[in-house]
C-alpha cells in the first residue's frame, strides 16, 4: 500500500475495522474528489490516474452523471424487480445505440462478476450445454463463478479449489511474454484450443467461449483480431456463443464506446460494467433478442440490479462521453507516441502495448531475458505518488503499469504524468545497489 506521508488517524481505525483481504492501492484518506483530482483531509491533491480502477473514465464526480443521479434520489430510490420505471429502461435504450450489432436486449446487475456470470448462465441456459472455454490471464471477478474463469493469476484461486466443473482454460496470446511474433503466439493459442476441442471437451459439450478482448488485470494483452475472428468462426460453426467481458474495456477505456468496435469479431453476448455509471454500482448484460429474450422468466434475477438511481448516472454517463470519444482517440495517440518515446531512452521498458486509453508499460529487468521486474514498477509508482500521482499495475507479475487516465485528461496533465514516469525511470536506471 502506498502510503501518505505524517498522521494518518483514518489508516488506524480503517485498519481495526475493515478486512485486511480487501487490499487498498493508497492509504490517502480521501474526503472528495473531482475530475482527475482526489483531495484528502488535509487538503493535499493527487491525479487519480487509476480512475478508481478502470471505473471513473468521465473523471471523479461528473457534474451531470452526480446531477442525474441526485434528481433519481429525490423521486425513487428502489424497485428491486417490484415495478417498472423509466431510467432503466432509457438506460437499456441507450446501450441498445452503442453497444454492437446484434445486442439488443438487456439486464441489469451490480458488479462486474455478476453481469459475467450471468453470462454464461445465459450461454449455458441457451445452448443447453456446460462446459466453458476461458482464456489463460482473463480476469473475470472473484465470486465463486466467475474465479473459476480467473486465471490472471493463481493467486485469485489459492484456497478455493476445487473451481466450478466443466470449465476449460485455453491460451490467449502473450506474444511479447512468450517471445514471439503475434503471428506466431495466434497460431500456438489456435492450434491448442483446437485441441482442447478434440482431446479434452467435445465442441457439442461447449456453451461459451469466455474472453475479454484486451486482458485486463492479466497483462493488457489486446487480443489479436485473427485471434478473435477465428473463435467467432469456431463458435459459429460449433453452436457455440461468444462472450466478451467487456466490463474493464468498455465505455470509452479503449476510446471507442467498446473494445468490440475495434475488431471485426462481434460478441454474441457482452458483459459491461465499472465506467457503465462511472462510480455508481451497477453491471449489465446484453444478448440479441432471440437468445436473451429466450431466457425462460425467473430462471435468473436481481434484487438490486439496474437500482434507478445507477441506472440514471448511466444514461448520464452515456450522454456525456460521446463528445469525448474523438478526444480519447487523440489522447491516446498522445499517450502511444510518449511511451514509445520513452522506450527509446528506457531499457527497463520492455513492451508497450494496448488499445486507446487502455495501455500497458511492461518493465523488464533488460529486453534480452524479459524478466519481469515489479521492482522497477514499485519504484516508479513511489516516485510519481510523492509527486501526487497515482499508478497502479497490472499483470501476474506486477510489473505492467497500468496506464488509464481519465477520458477528460488534458494534454498538459498527461505530459505531466508521462514527465513523472520518465523521471521515475531515469532514476530507477541511475540507482546504486
Ligand atoms: C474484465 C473484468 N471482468 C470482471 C471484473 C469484475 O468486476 P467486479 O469487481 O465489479 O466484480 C473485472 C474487475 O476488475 C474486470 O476487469
């Protein structure tokens, strides 16, 4: 935990209160934050360029997504499948405009793990068939369902084998790890999976193919887009239905409303969550009419799901990123160019890598071996987090900097922060053992 500097009275009573398992990135004691900046209770302000993680793309606080929510809080708070009410349904509208061809009807829930598991209950429920096909570093939540699909790290399973039956873990392609072309790493993760097919789980026996289309916690692994279309030719072939956990990559992260628009590989059932209501609890999942509107009534449900209230920050959220998408692209093309720069002065960086706002920076101890190195990673986000910015990684290694700044970000904050990488590399690299 990185940790703020003097008395910290907030860290002490947190500590004899709160489990210890639910691990914290920053001791900050935090009272209110807007746009990039989190202020604490002395005042002091950081750049929250870990966006809650993965959530506040529209920065902390977004006055019409806090302003929607608030007029929602004065007129009704909670329908818990009792009655119907006109947020959520204009909240379903609205994803029906933006998420990808095909999708077009949905269902609320409140966690990311929740809105993949009901995923793949509906893919089992549709197809009648059990078996799951996840991809090796996916991250998919941490119940008990959706850590059977976890495999970003062991760490995520340790202690609660066995998983869920019938779940099958294929490769995804790690070229930069494994040392390859990506060429090469499509053509390693395919030829595996088709055995898997043939020797461990009958394709009749599949309902899903489980993948995000850029691993998140895993790495930021973009999937390559033969990677993608060739299971979706699979899927086609075999009855077998494609799932895209969407739930990191979604809403602007990749500068495009979903990772989905940037491939050729459409999803026939995607799974959203964390910047759906940018910091309001609240997931959600969508399927074509003819598979989700099939779903037989009552054969999955919700208390909280789609709450009127997340639900109305929804539609905000939805309202105030679509003038910022063309900026992200920009932004990112920014963010590409001054990591690449960086790269060139910076052994330690081994790999840039990633979609739109979504880029992962891999350290490596030098770019011969490609050892991962968390230490460098731990010394750089020290180094930016006295200087009031906050980092976080990602990667079973802890050795990726995960690089996700808010869609608002200015090109001044942005340098600013790609200055404090550099710095914080430079004396990484300077250091005397
Ligand atoms: C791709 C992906 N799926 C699912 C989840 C789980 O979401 P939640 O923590 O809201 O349950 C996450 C969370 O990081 C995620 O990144």
């Amino acid at each position: 935990m990185l940790s703020v500097p003097g008395d910290n009275p907030l860290l002490s009573r947190h500590r004899e209160v709160i489990a210890p398992v639910i691990s914290f990135n920053t001791d900050i004691p935090a009272v209110s934050a807007e746009g990039l900046w989190v202020t604490d209770v002395d005042g002091r302000r950081w750049a929250d360029f870990a966006c809650g993680t993965a959530v506040t793309n529209l920065g902390h606080n977004h006055p019409d997504v806090v302003a929607a929510a608030r007029r929602q809080l004065d007129d009704l708070v909670h329908s818990g499948m009792i009655f119907l009410y006109e947020p959520v349904v204009a909240a379903a509208e609205r994803l029906r405009e933006i998420t990808p061809p095909g999708i077009d009807m949905f269902a609320f829930a409140n966690s990311g793990a929740e809105a993949v598991e009901a995923s793949v209950k509906l893919a089992k429920h549709s197809t009648g068939r059990q078996g799951v096909i996840a991809f090796r570093g996916g991250f998919h939540g941490r119940t008990m369902g959706s850590v059977s699909y976890t495999t970003s790290s062991s760490r995520y399973r340790d202690g609660y084998h066995p998983m869920l039956g019938s779940v099958f873990v294929a490769p995804f392609p790690h070229p930069y790890r494994w040392g390859m072309t990506t060429e090469a790493a499509v053509e390693a993760s395919l030829r595996e999976l088709r055995l898997m097919l043939k020797h461990v789980v009958s394709p009749h026996n599949v309902a899903c193919f489980l993948v995000e289309p850029v691993q998140g916690e895993g790495g930021y692994y973009p999937a390559p887009p033969a990677f993608l279309e060739e299971l979706r030719s699979i899927a086609d072939d075999e009855g077998i239905l494609l799932v895209y956990d969407e739930v990191q990559t979604g809403f602007g992260r990749t500068a495009e409303w979903f990772a989905s628009d940037h491939f050729r590989a459409k999803p026939d059932i995607i799974a959203m969550g964390k910047g759906i209501a940018n910091g309001f609890p609240l997931s959600a999942y969508g399927a074509s009419q003819e598979v989700i509107g099939a779903w037989p009534v009552g054969s999955h449900g919700t208390t909280y799901g789609g709450n009127p209230v997340c639900a109305a920050a929804a539609g905000a959220v939805i309202d105030a990123m679509e003038p910022l998408l063309p900026r992200a692209r920009d932004l990112s093309k920014r963010a590409f160019e001054g990591f690449s720069e960086l790269a060139e002065r910076h052994q330690t960086i081994g790999d840039v890598r990633g979609l739109g706002l979504m880029i992962g920076v891999e350290l490596v101890t030098d770019r011969e071996t490609r050892l991962p190195d968390a230490k460098a990673f731990k010394h750089v986000q020290n180094h930016v987090f006295e200087r009031e910015l906050i980092i976080i990684e990602c990667g079973p290694d802890g050795n990726v900097i995960r690089f996700i700044p808010p869609l608002i970000t200015g090109e001044e904050e942005l340098d600013w922060a790609l200055g404090l990488i550099d710095d914080g590399l430079t004396s990484w690299e300077q250091r005397e053992d």
